[in-house]
C-alpha cells in the first residue's frame, strides 16, 4: 500500500469518523454545560479560542496531508497502526472524562477561579496536574497514526501541542493566583502530563 489506508478505503474512513464522533461529540455538548460558574474570576486570556484554533488547523492539514502527501505514509503493518490508533483515540478519551468527572465543579471549558476552590489531588491528579490534558493528547496521538501517515502524524501533535502549551501555563498561572501556596506545593510534586517525566 503506497497511501494512507483512509484515503483508499471507506471502511477505514468510516471507522475514523465513528471514532471521532465518539470522542469529540461529547466535547461539542460540554462546551454548553462545563462554563465558570456567576462569579468566577474568569482568567482564560484566551487559551480555549487558542487551544481550538491550533488543534482544528493540525487536524485539517493532516487530513488534507493523509489524502494529498501518499509518499509520507506509513507502510509498515497499516492495518495495525490504524487499528492502534483508534484504540489509542478512545483510551485517551475515556481517560480524560474520567479526569474531568474527579474535577467534578471545578473542571470548566474556560480558564477561571471560584472562591474556595482547593487542589485535586485523587486518582491520576495525585501525580499530573492535567490528566485531562493527558488524556485528549492521547487522543491525538491515536488519531495521528490512524491516519498512517508520517506528515500527518506530525502535524495532529504539533497543533496540540502549541494549543496546550499555552493553555496550561495560563491555566497554572491562574489556579497559583487563585489558589496560592497549596496549588504552587501541588506543582512542585507533581508533572504536567507524564508522570515522573513531564
């Protein structure tokens, strides 16, 4: 096979897109429900229009670069890899929700603070701050190899990646102005996305 196996097969492609749907339908409801409560101290500078923006652009070039770009495939054992991704795609999925029903009140689309706001510290919090996080760049990194291709790939992590890089240093930023001195001891025994690595 000398292309990405989405671009010479709708049964692949149908699989992709049903995999899409359920990790991102779900997204789409709660960005009408998961908003700062009245009274909050919204601190977002921007971040969720930021976040969208670079995750939608990695996702659109790679979909034109899966289709456009078959000398950048991944040939080795495509069936595999896709099959791989799209486990990956909804593991990561499953796992954010996980992450953001522990959050519970606090978990908001938006970047703000509430008075008594605490650190969460169960389950996966316990050793990153954005399991969350975590959890939708798994997502990525599945929907990049289910596209089997290379440049893809790339590109789906590349936009995340600069989406969430300034999301949580906004979102730290306002949970150590919000929160003080426990949230700031939370980050000093704690990593980002990884634990004990990043």
């Amino acid at each position: 096979m000398n292309s990405a196996l989405i671009a010479h097969s709708y049964f692949y492609l149908g699989a992709l897109d049903v995999a899409l749907l359920t990790c991102y339908l779900p997204e789409w409801v709660g960005t009408f429900f998961q908003n700062p409560e009245k009274g909050a101290e919204r601190r977002d500078r921007g971040s969720y229009a930021v976040l969208l923006a670079s995750m939608f652009a990695g996702i659109l070039f790679a979909f034109f670069t899966a289709f456009g770009a078959p000398v950048a495939s991944i040939t080795w054992q495509q069936p595999l890899v896709f099959w791989t991704g799209i486990a990956l795609m909804l593991a990561g999925a499953a796992f954010r929700w996980y992450a953001i029903k522990l959050l519970g009140k606090f978990f908001t689309r938006s970047v703000a603070t509430r008075t008594g706001q605490y650190v969460v510290a169960t389950g996966p919090y316990r050793l990153i701050r954005h399991p969350s996080y975590s959890g939708a760049l798994l997502t990525i990194l599945g929907l990049g190899l289910a596209m089997t291709n290379w440049i893809s790939l790339v590109l789906v992590l590349l936009g995340a990646l600069i989406g969430y890089g300034y999301r949580v240093r906004v979102e730290e930023r306002a949970l150590c102005a919000g929160i003080g001195d426990a949230y700031r001891e939370y980050m000093q025994r704690t990593r980002r996305f990884i634990p004990y690595v990043w």
